[in-house]
C-alpha cells in the first residue's frame, strides 16, 4: 500500500475533574484539557471567582500574549501517526521537551509487506512516481532476499525470535527512507505548539509540513484555545503552511 497522506487518530485528551471547594466562574466554551490550563493559571493568582469576567478561551488567549505558556504543559494529547515515513519520524522525535513518543520496530516487525509513503513532490508525476515505486519495490524485494539469507547463516541460534531480530534488525538497512512507520506521540499543548510552529512553516520539509498542518487542524479541533492562532495559508511553493502569532509561548 503507498500512503498519500498521513492519518491521524486522537487517542487520549484531559478529563478535568474540578475540585469541589475551589470551583471557577467559568465563562464561555471550554473542552477539558482548556479548563485543566485555565484552572492551573487561575491558581497561581486564587483568581477562580473570574473578576475580569474572561471567557476560557480569552482568558487563554491572554496567557499565550503574556508567554505564560507553563500553564499549557498541564493539558497533553496523545496521537497515533500512520501513514507516515521514516525519514519523517526521524525529524520528528528530535522535538524532545513535553514529549513521548513510542513507534512501530523494525527489528521486531517484519517489514516484508511494509507500506510507503510517496514524497509529497513526487505525488502528480507519472514518470516520477513510476520511477520512485520502482526503486522501493527493488529494495523491498532486497530486504526479503536479506532476511532470508541471513535466516540461514544465524541457523545456529536456537532461538527463532532471537534470530528474527538478527536478521530484521541488519536487513532493514536496505529500506528505504519512504517506508512507512506507525508512532505514538503524546505531548503538551506548549510542546505540541512549538513543534508544530517550527514544522507546519515554509522552512519545513514538505511531508513532515503536510502533517504539521493535519495535527493543527485535528488539535484545533480538540482545544480551540490552544492552537486557534496558528493561520494557515497557501505559499509561494504552491503548498500550505502556517504561522502562528503567538511565538513559542
Ligand atoms: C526547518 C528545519 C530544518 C532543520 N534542519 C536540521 C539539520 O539540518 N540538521 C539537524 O541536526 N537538525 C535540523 N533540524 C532540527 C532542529 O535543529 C531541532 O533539533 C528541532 O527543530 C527540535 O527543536 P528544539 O530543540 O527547539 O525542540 P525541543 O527539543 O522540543 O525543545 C523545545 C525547546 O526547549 C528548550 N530546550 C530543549 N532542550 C534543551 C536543552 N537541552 N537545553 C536548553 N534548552 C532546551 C529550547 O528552548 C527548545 O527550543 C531542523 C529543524 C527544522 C524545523
């Protein structure tokens, strides 16, 4: 299977459980993961009765103008990525701070049926994409070839998941970049931000930018308050991007 696009799933937002004897004036929508932030900053200054009479989402808004962005730590969304490559993962997990990340093993997994990703500006090309399904099927057809033989010259261990791993692990070599991988990324609302402040921008690199903007849009959806100031837009490399106005808060 070539994968076109990424797919995202949400697998877990906050649930805010409001403690009874410090209740908030709360004003306006909110999801959980807004109030849990909401709650955290109010804290700081016992200000749950709400004297500026701010909705949650103003009220957010200004913590992100004053770069407060502490506040936002305490609201993590973890997602499932598919559909994505590995040169993509690896750009990816260099975002260390407020993140965890857990993804599909090619030491353990047989990549014999592995999928691909097919790079954004190959996509519309005929030529290019024939060219490009091409060379990643001949490394696939190296891949399965190396496993094989090198099934054979680790017969000696006795143990089969032992020996899988053994050949997996050094007939991965021969992969591509464009194999696609499975990963699970959990992240604070500042972390998530910050990363996807620096990947969905026209610097990025086109698949890692394709996703960016996907998670914008799936996080936005979750929790307005956090990223509804990223804007994105059509550039002059004729894809999108986006820009934030509040910078690393
Ligand atoms: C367009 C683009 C091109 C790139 N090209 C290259 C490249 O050619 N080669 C390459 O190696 N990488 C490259 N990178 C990766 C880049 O160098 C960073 O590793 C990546 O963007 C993660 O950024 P970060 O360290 O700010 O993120 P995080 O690790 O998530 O950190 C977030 C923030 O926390 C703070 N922080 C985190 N860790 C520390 C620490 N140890 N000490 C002090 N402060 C810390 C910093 O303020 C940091 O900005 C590129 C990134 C982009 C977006």
């Amino acid at each position: 299977m070539i994968f076109l696009e990424p797919r995202i799933t949400v697998l877990a937002r906050p649930s805010f459980a409001e403690p009874a004897h410090l209740p908030v004036n709360w004003l306006g929508e909110s999801t959980d993961g807004e109030r849990l932030a909401e709650f955290a900053g109010r804290l700081c200054y016992m200000s749950q009765k709400n004297p500026a009479s701010r909705n949650t989402r103003d009220y957010l808004d200004n913590i992100k103008k004053q770069g407060h962005g502490s506040v936002l730590e305490h609201a993590t969304y973890s997602l499932l990525l598919e559909g994505v490559s590995r040169s993509l993962t690896h750009e990816l997990v260099r975002h260390r701070a407020g993140f965890a990340y857990s993804q599909l093993s090619q030491r353990y997994v047989d990549e014999s049926e592995a999928n691909f990703v097919m790079p954004p500006a190959i996509i519309g090309d005929e030529a290019l994409e024939a060219a490009w399904r091409e060379q990643v099927e001949a490394a696939q057809r190296s891949y399965v070839a190396l496993v094989d033989q090198l099934m054979t010259r680790y017969a000696w261990v006795g143990d089969k998941i032992h020996r899988r791993k053994m050949a997996r692990e050094a007939a991965r070599g021969v992969l591509p970049n464009s194999t696609e991988t499975k990963i699970v990324v959990t992240g604070n609302a500042r972390a998530w931000r910050t990363m996807l402040e620096l990947r969905s921008s026209e610097g990025a690199e086109f698949e890692i930018r394709r996703c960016a903007l996907a998670i914008i849009r799936t996080l936005a959806d979750e929790a307005p308050a956090f990223f509804s100031d990223f804007e994105i837009y059509g550039a002059a490399d004729r894809a999108e991007a986006a820009r934030i106005i509040y910078h690393k808060v």
